[in-house]
C-alpha cells in the first residue's frame, strides 16, 4: 500500500518520501442507508483497469532511463561519500560576497591602494552589479583551484605512503585510533579530481565570457582601467579567502600526518607481533597520547595567564559576588564600608582564581612526567618479553623503532596542534583580526586586578573611594 517517489538531490540522491494510500479494505459500507437496487454492481470498491501499451518500445525507453538515472545517483553517491568523510567544505559564500553595497566599497578599497577611480565608476548601480557579480565568479574560480590542490596532495600522500596498496583491517585502525580518511577508493578519488578540474576550466570560461562584457558598461562620464579593475577584484578574492586558504592547508597536515601515522602502524605490524606485543604497543602509544594532550593543557593554562584571560570554567567564582552585593545594599553599612568589603571580596576571588590555575598547571605537570614514565616501563617490560622469547629476538631492534617512530610522530603533531590552538588566542574564528586580549587593552575586576598590581600593594594610602575608582 506504501508507494516510494525518489527525489533526487544534490547530497542525498537517495531521499526518499512515502506516501500513505488510504486502506481501502478498511472501508466499510454504512449499513443504515439501504442501497437500491439499480445502484448494486457485480463488484463495488473495484479500482479502474490501466490501459496497457501497444508498443514495448515506451518500456524499454523507461528502462534505460532508470538505468541512466542508477548510473548518475552512483556518481552522485560516491562524490557525496568523498564529500562527508573528509568533512570538505561544497561552498565559497563569504562575508565579503554577501556584504552590503557600502561595506563591499570599503573591502574594495582597503585591498588595494588607488581604487579611488574604480570607487568612482561604481556610483552607478549597474557598474557595482557586474562587479559583484564578477568577484562571485572570480571567487569561484579560486576556490576550485583550492579543492584542486587539497585531493591532488591527499592522493600524492596516498600513494607515497602506501595506504591504498597495503591496507589494514578495520579492526587495526580502530584499536590503533586511526583516522579512515584513505578508505575512499584511489579510483573513485581520480574520477572526482577529474570532475573538479572539468568545474574550473568552465568557472575559468565564465570569467572570460564575463570580462568581455566590461565594454557595455564603459561610457564616456564613467569609465575605469580594466588592468587595474581586474587587480582590484583579484586583492579583494584573496584577501576575502585568506582564512579558507589557511583552513585549506591545515587539511593538507592533517591528511599528510593520517597517512605517515598509517605508515607507522603498519610497519609495526610487518613485525607480526604477537597478542601481548600488541596490547603492550596500544598502551605505550595511549600513554604517549595523553602524555601529549597533558602537555596541550599546560600550555594553554600558561598562556591564559600570560596574557590575563582567566579560563570561563572558572566564572563559578562570581557566583558569590552577588550575594556579598545584595548584603551590603543595607543601610547599616555606609559607603566607606560598602567599597572597602566588596574591593577585599573581588581581591579573593582574583586570588582564588590565580592559585587554581596554578594548581592546574602543576596536576597538568605531573601528569606529563607520569604518562612518560608510564610509556618507558612498558616499553622496557616489552623489551624484556622479547628478550625471553628465542623466535622475538631477532625482531627486537626493528620493532622498538617502529613503535619510537609513532611516538614521536605523535609528539610532533600535537605540538602543531597546540600551537594552532594559542594561535586562535590572538585571532578570531572569523576573517576580522582581534586586537591581543592584554591588560592595556581590556581592564576587568574579576580577573585583571590581582594581588601583584601595583595599585593594591604599593597605593597603600588611597581611600575606599580612590581604590573603587582604580579599580573600575
């Protein structure tokens, strides 16, 4: 009784809908009203006979279209899987594209210098259309030459690494915490950098068809040097894509680090360990691991104290600030009082704040030193294993490295990772650059003033009202 009506899409070519029919065994004839008898049939509730075709010439014409269409959701279906398991980014919308009219004349402006005349030639609406609408064209162009370049490296890494001739079991990468980024098939990755390269030449057309346009909207009160106009909108694409290119080359790393770490684990499994070999090499590695991301933390602690930014996991501590408020709104304390109390209050919360964060960094310490300790005895307990066993001795030197060789692999790109993140400490996830979150800039109660400021050690003298005024 369920028919399925399939409706293709962009990115799921198999979303399907159902359709209830109405259940018309269910229906039953009302027994009160009496039928007559000119109105009885031989069969009631019958549905209509289809007209069959003459000709098998419209079957076979369907066939083939079905066919064709399995064929395009195939395709469809295997880019979309490329698509979603390397989590690839199918638009280029930015701010810049999808600005008003004022705010895409001042990005203009500030990518390149003497863009006073193009600034001129675009007072006219129609001029400032064919602008827009070539820097859309232009950033699609680019944009392309990013996927290009990304899937021309995944399959460069790919092939010199080995991860499509010599592949490992699921059950291997998913002890070992592997990232499957290499399970798309290498042919299924060629006929999409085909499909990509196809998309850029007819992106590159369309620019070209659209630059010789220029000359109807070239007047003799307004007009503008192409040369110039077209390095304009060039500095405008690429300032606009500066953020999607750094993202960009950040998934090279990523792809480059998932098939060197696919390198290292299979070459120690070319060992052919055996069962406690390899659960002692998991427990080296995830003890390398979190070794790594203890270390992360310690890092990221020290730089929220370098730079005055109290993590907000701590902000659980103003919780109490309000209450001491609400106290001290009484009329039994006078101003002095009032000031002086809820200056001490906040100077404890700023302090308590402080020595857990110190806290925090020397439990983050100790456990990097503990992790690495931890690692050391298990690869010695390993190496005295292997030392035991005549038919493992042979293999000891090759597989030490081999598990040496991940750990520091590991190591390598955890700093990288670490040092992205204090990077997003100065800049926001946005294409706008932020000014640094120091002291001279941003001045708060709760977690600037400290202990250690001058103005609570050295002013010892000021009244309550001269410190509250400090303060804010």
């Amino acid at each position: 009784l369920n028919d399925t009506v399939t409706l293709p899409g962009p990115y799921n070519p198999q979303q399907k809908i159902t359709k209830r029919k109405r259940d018309e065994s269910a229906k039953q004839n009302d027994t009160s009203i009496i039928t007559s008898l000119s109105q009885l049939s031989m069969k009631e509730n019958c549905k209509k006979k289809k007209k069959r075709s003459s000709s098998s010439s419209k079957i076979q014409e369907q066939e083939q279209e079905y066919q064709q269409q399995d064929k395009e959701n195939g395709k469809e279906v295997e880019e979309n899987m490329i698509q979603f398991n390397n989590n690839k980014q199918t638009t280029s919308l930015h701010y810049y594209l999808n600005a008003t009219n004022k705010k895409f004349k001042q990005m203009l402006k500030a990518a390149l210098v003497g863009s006073k005349d193009i600034l001129q030639w675009c007072k006219l609406k129609d001029n400032l259309h064919y602008l827009r609408e070539h820097t859309r064209l232009l950033d699609r162009v680019h944009y392309l030459k990013l996927e290009e370049d990304l899937w021309e490296h995944f399959t460069i890494y790919g092939e010199t690494y080995h991860c499509w001739t010599s592949s490992l079991s699921k059950t291997i990468i998913k002890d070992n915490k592997l990232e499957s980024d290499f399970k798309v098939s290498k042919k299924s990755m060629e006929k999409y950098r085909e499909r990509i390269k196809q998309q850029k030449q007819e992106a590159e057309e369309q620019v070209e068809k659209h630059a010789l346009l220029l000359k109807n909207y070239q007047h003799q009160d307004s007009s503008v040097d192409e040369q110039h106009l077209w390095a304009a909108i060039l500095a405008l694409v690429r300032k606009g894509q500066h953020k999607l290119s750094q993202n960009y080359e950040h998934r090279k790393k990523y792809f480059k680090n998932s098939a060197k770490d696919y390198s290292f684990v299979k070459a120690c499994y070319d060992c052919q360990p055996t069962q406690d070999e390899v659960m002692s090499m998991q427990v080296i590695w995830q003890a390398t691991i979190n070794e790594c991301k203890s270390q992360q933390n310690v890092d990221i602690l020290k730089q929220h104290l370098f730079i005055k930014r109290i993590p907000k996991s701590l902000d659980y501590l103003d919780q109490s600030f309000s209450n001491v408020e609400h106290t001290l709104t009484r009329p039994i304390y006078n101003d002095n009082v009032r000031t002086t109390i809820s200056t001490r209050h906040k100077k404890i919360i700023a302090q308590n704040k402080c020595d857990l964060m110190t806290l925090y960094i020397s439990m983050a310490e100790t456990a990097v030193r503990g992790y690495y300790q931890y690692a050391e005895n298990e690869k010695k307990k390993l190496v005295n294993r292997m030392k035991q066993d005549p038919l493992r001795q042979e293999f000891i030197d090759q597989f030490i490295q081999a598990i040496e060789q991940r750990q520091k692999h590991i190591r390598q790109y955890m700093e990288y990772l670490t040092k992205r993140r204090i990077h997003f400490f100065y800049y926001r996830s946005d294409d706008r650059r932020q000014k640094w979150y120091r002291r001279s800039y941003h001045l708060n109660l709760y977690w600037d003033i400290l202990p250690s400021s001058p103005i609570i050690e050295v002013c010892t003298k000021l009244t309550p009202e001269q410190l509250a005024l400090l303060s804010r």
